[in-house]
C-alpha cells in the first residue's frame, strides 16, 4: 500500500489515502476522487521480477486516473472496443450504469473507451452526449477490434490469441474476425477464455487436445485475479454460445463441471454485492448461495436454498432447490429446478439481476408444497 502511493505521489503529484479494504483514495490535482483497489494488482506482481513490479505498478497507477473523457462521437469512436468480462464485474447488484450486453451465461460485453494506459467504459450518459445508440456503439466497437491484427500463436490443433493487452478475450464479441483462423483450424472449433488476457481455439475433433486446453483453462481460471469464464464457447459465425458436447464427448464432464464453477463463482460474487447493497439502503432480503457439491467420481451438481421464514428472499438458479422449514422445522425438499419453476410458478418471479435471481415471499401454499414433495429428489445428489 505504502509502495503504490508513493508512485501516486511521484506520478500523480496526487495524495494517497489508504480504504480498510486494501485500497487507496487518491485525491486528483482537480480533487475528484478515485478508489483503486490493490487486491488485484497485489496478485498479480507477486513472483515478477523488480522492474516488470514497477511496471505493472506504474501502468495502474496511470490507468486509475483517467484523462478527460471523449465528448463527442469523432472523438469517441475510433477509441471504442469491446471488452468481454464476467458479469459480476461491475453490474451484480443490478444497478446498471455501463453500457453492456449479454453475450453468453455470466459473461458480458461493455463498450470500452481505451487510452494509452487503460480503459474506462462508455456510460449511458456518455451516449447521450455522443448522439448515438448502443446498436451504433457496439457495432464501432466490434470493427475497431476487427481491424486488429490477430496475435496468434498455433500448435497442432490448438491457436492461442494473446492480444491486444486486455482484449484478447473480447474476440468472442467479434467472432466473425475469426472465421479465417476457424476454417484453418478445421473441424468444429470451440473457444475459452479463462481470463480476460487469453482466447485459445481448439478443435473438438481432437478430443485429447480438447480435453487439455479445458483442463489448463480451468487451472488459469481458478489461479488468475481476473477471471472470464472456464467454459468453452461454440464459434458459430456472427455469435457464440456455451459448447454442450455429446455425452460421448471426453470433454463433456470436464465442460459440465466448468459450467457449475463459473456459476458458484459469480453467484458468490452476485451475493456479496447485494449483500452490501441491501445494508447500505437498510433493505432486508436474503440472498441465497449456489453451492457447488463433489460427487465421489468427481462430477459436481448446486443447489440453492429457499427458507419457510424468509418473507424476501432471492434464489439463484441451481440444479436443486432446497426447501427447509422455518428453523429446521419438516423434512426439507429437494426439487429439480426445472420442477420448482413448473410446480410453483407463482411463488418464484424472475427478477432483472445478472446473473438471473427469482424473488419469493415466504412459502408455497399447502396443494403447491405437495405437488413439490412428490417430485423430491434425495438430498444430496450422491448418484
């Protein structure tokens, strides 16, 4: 902490407040404020050498306070590029203020202003004051990225894409830019971009090489600060979506596991956002987990929890809900998700989080609560 202020204070002429969550307020030369989180950065220069520190040290610092902000659309638009990044980044609690777009399950597009030592993300007021649309502002953003060239490095049947410096994963934004690099591949190519820093192809044809790439990507996601997702993605022309591979398929435990992970990761991200949001407004709901399970074969199931005694409660979608009596109260119920949804529709409503929340009021009515016991699954899922 001591170490980067006293780079604020050399590069920024700015001083440097320490946050009791190890961060820093910095206090701009026109006295705007700025948070700069250090977990992150403290993650990331631990194992380099002196001078990569300072580098990476410096090139936060500079990015943490940005310059002034593009005010017209000439000026805008040619800085524009997509930035793919995991939904929690930013937007968990609901209160949308970046221009975004869903792309795949837990994973976003934001529309990214870039400079020469960061990026910042276009705002709906920054539309506004630019005079265009979102449809317009994607659409620049996506050809700018485009007219990059690719940075790839090929192995076999694999193609890893390094660049540009904090974009190489929002080539899943742009996939059409990659049909030359899919046709040479050859086969049916998959993507995963475990962190927002690396994209690697591969084609599913080969099911070891297939195998390995999901494996390494899952060891990248679970170790890298800024995690993207471990799941692998389906080029299919001008779109992507998650790679459901036959059950035959080698990589098809691999991906179904990945899929649970990615949802506890940013479920648990969702919940401490609205967790602290609720506190700060004196709002009282309760925000159930997804919690992710092990079977003894390896494979993994979730389940979230609706409470009898809960009168607001928001549960995340899983493979089982679990209904538990007030204070232990009855035998819980396990229900398949798709179940709970058909038998009780009109005690659970989608709500507008992302990821997805259904909002509930308390307990099912005693004919609904039957209909539940008849479709209950053993707790937990062991088979």
């Amino acid at each position: 902490m001591d170490e980067v202020a006293g780079v604020v204070r050399a590069l920024l002429g700015a001083t440097a407040r320490p946050t009791p969550d190890f961060g820093l307020t910095i206090t701009a030369a026109d006295g705007t404020l700025v948070t700069l989180n250090l977990h992150n950065l403290y993650a990331e220069v631990q194992g380099v050498d002196a001078e990569e520190r300072e580098t990476r040290i410096r090139t936060m610092v500079m990015s943490t306070v940005p310059g002034p902000r593009p005010t017209t659309w000439d000026n805008a638009a040619p800085r524009l590029l997509p930035a793919v990044r995991a939904v929690s980044w930013g937007a968990a609690t609901g209160e949308v203020e970046l221009v975004r777009e869903p792309l795949a399950p837990f994973v976003t597009v934001l529309c990214a202003i870039d400079a020469q030592h960061g990026m910042t993300y276009a705002t709906h007021d920054d539309l506004r004051a630019w005079g265009v649309s979102e449809r317009n502002a994607r659409a620049r953003a996506e050809a700018n990225l485009s007219a990059l060239p690719l940075e790839v490095e090929r192995r076999g049947p694999t193609a890893t894409i390094h660049g540009p410096d904090g974009y190489a994963s929002s080539w899943l934004a742009a996939p059409a830019a990659l049909d030359p690099l899919v046709a040479d591949l050859g086969g049916r190519v998959v993507a995963v971009a475990p962190d927002r820093d690396q994209l690697v192809l591969v084609d599913t044809w080969d099911a070891a090489a297939t195998v390995q790439v999901l494996q390494e990507a899952m060891q990248r996601y679970r170790s890298v600060p800024r995690q993207l997702s471990p799941v692998a993605y389906l080029l299919d022309g001008h779109r992507i979506r998650p790679w459901t591979p036959p059950p035959e398929h080698p990589a098809a435990p691999v991906l179904a596991n990945a899929a649970r992970i990615l949802a506890g990761v940013e479920y648990s991200h969702q919940r401490v956002a609205l967790d602290e949001l609720f506190a700060r407004t004196r709002t009282d709901v309760y925000v159930s987990r997804c919690t992710v399970m092990a079977r003894d074969d390896g494979s993994m199931w979730t389940y979230s929890l609706w409470v009898e005694e809960v009168t607001d409660g928001l549960i995340p979608q899983a493979d089982v809900v679990l209904l538990t009596g007030a204070k232990g109260a009855g035998e819980p119920i396990a229900v398949a998700w798709d179940h709970a949804l058909r038998i009780a529709p009109n005690s659970l409503e989608r709500t507008g989080y992302d990821p997805p929340l259904w909002r509930h009021h308390g307990w099912p009515d005693p004919r609904t609560t039957t209909a539940l016991r008849q479709v209950a699954l053993p707790f937990p899922l062991d088979g």
